[in-house]
C-alpha cells in the first residue's frame, strides 16, 4: 500500500517533479496549501508545497530540490513506485480563496517566484486564471538553465517577466531590480504583491514592495521542518505576534516578518546545540501549543 508515483520528471540538476496518486488530497487541496511526504518506515517528515493539483485525474504535483538524503531518496523513486505517507492538505489556504471574485478582479496583482518558488506560486496563479483574473508573473533564477514551469506559468497569466542574476535569460537582474523597472520605467501599477522563494530573496523583495508601497504577502513554506508545530522550527515573529508557518500560514503580511531572526533561526536549527538553546531562550512559545497533529520532530 502507499501512494504511487504516476509522472516523474527531473527539471533540471537538483528539481524534480512527481504527481502522486492521492485522491482525497486532490479533492480537498486549495492553492498555498502543503503535504507532508514520508518515504517508509524509518523515512522523516518533509513537509511540502502542493505544486498543483488534479481532482479528475486524483493526483497531487509536487516539486523539491536535492538539499539532504530524504529528499534524495525520494528522488531515487521512479514511477510505479510508492511512498508510505503523503499527508494534507495542511496549513491554511491562501486567503484570497474567500475574497470577493468581483473585488479581486479590480485589484491589479503581481506574482514574484524565485527558483523553486515558482512551483507554489503555480497553483495560485493558475487559480486566478480559472476564475477570469488577470496576473502578472516575475520568475526569477540564478540562471537559464535551473528555470522552472515557465511554460505552465505562460498558459495562466497575463504576462510572464523572466529574470536571472547573470543575464543569461531575459532581465539581466534579480526579481527586485525587475519590479523596480516594471513600476519606474514601464508604467506598471501593483496593488498586491505575492512573494515565494528563498528566504532571503523574500526579504529584499518586502524590502522593495515596501518603498513601492504595495502590499505584500509571503510564503514562509522553506521554514518548516516536521510540519506540525511541534519541532519550533518555523516559530517566526509577524509583528508583535509569535506564528508557526505551518499552523498558521504558511502566508503571512511579508512587510510583518521578521525575516533575519527566522534566518538565523534556521541557522542555529541545523545543530543539537543550536536547537537546545533555542528551546530555552523561546520557552513556552518553543512550539505551538494548538497543535491538531501531534507527535514531535
């Protein structure tokens, strides 16, 4: 038993892409939401984005990148293969699925991915499509060779802006620089801007929406580790609040996270060491107290 691998495609070096047999997954899955994968019996947890999802067919798109030997074991699976657990959908839908059609229709929305990224912002975008909304898209990449689902992005949105950092396709620039032209030197007005990719690249980009005033909202999604709230790896600081990506988000008002003490976070998660003191300087807000999952990392 399990849930079969029915397409396999390697996107390039380190990205793969796998639809999973998972019908009550597909019929329930709502854009900016994740799954949790678990290989077999001694497998970890990998939370992951749903990169799309088909109701007709039962099946669920996920994309990852090679970062460890669980997602490189997971690659090593082919079609016809199973995995033992494929949990979801989890974490809260983005919110514009309970907005007004009519009133999302007049807002003016840009999408910014960068590398991965592109994988979640997919569902989102391909969602407006379906519901007669025009976006538009910036996908950034280091460089030409490691761009993903650019093609499936051109078939839902209304422009699609490439950018890679050495100049090797399209802008010559990161996706802030790319924004930056967009709205200085060809006249283009944003009212909400959605913002996935490295947690870096998503600073500067609150950074620069920020001085462009438009509103943003981010994905929090390369935080989470066990996808329960219980591990403490993805507690971030959104204003004056304490949330947990997985619980509570994985989107949160980008111009409210606190992007360099998750960095650092992140950091000081990777070692025992780091993990003790982080358990005793958070206290009682290590983990999150509501947590439906249970269990622990």
């Amino acid at each position: 038993m399990g849930y079969k691998i029915v397409d396999k495609k390697q996107l390039n070096d380190v990205v793969y892409l796998m639809d999973i047999e998972a019908p009550r997954v597909a019929k329930s899955a709502k854009p900016g939401q994740f799954i949790i994968v678990i290989i077999d019996q001694k497998g970890e947890r990998i939370p992951l984005t749903i990169a799309d999802y088909d109701v007709q067919r039962g099946t669920v798109t996920i994309v990852f990148q090679i970062v460890g030997d669980s997602s490189k074991k997971l690659s090593k699976l082919e079609i016809g293969d199973s995995i033992k657990d494929f949990v979801g959908p989890l974490g809260r839908p983005s919110d514009f699925v309970d907005e007004d059609i009519e009133a999302i229709k007049k807002k003016k929305i840009i999408f910014i991915a960068g590398g991965v990224g592109a994988a979640p912002v997919y569902p989102q975008v391909k969602w407006m499509h379906e519901n007669g909304i025009d976006v538009d898209v910036i996908i950034g990449a280091r460089s030409k060779d490691i761009v993903i689902f650019e093609d499936k992005m051109r078939a839902v949105a209304k422009n699609v802006y490439m950018c890679t950092d050495d100049g090797s396709y399209g802008f010559h620039g990161n996706v802030t620089m790319l924004l930056d032209d967009l709205v200085k030197n060809q006249g283009k007005q944003y009212d909400e801007a959605i913002v996935i990719g490295p947690m870096i690249m998503m600073k500067f980009a609150c950074l620069a929406t920020k001085k462009l005033n438009i509103p943003t909202i981010v994905s929090l999604n390369t935080i989470m580790v066990d996808g329960t709230g219980m591990c403490g790896a993805c507690r971030v600081s959104v204003g004056d609040d304490i949330k947990f990506a997985c619980v509570d988000g994985p989107e949160f008002d980008g111009w409210l996270v606190d992007f360099d003490e998750a960095m650092k976070r992140q950091t000081m998660f990777k070692t025992e060491e780091g993990r003790k003191s982080l358990r005793k300087s958070d206290g009682d807000t290590h983990s999150n107290p509501n947590c439906k999952i249970g269990g622990s990392h």
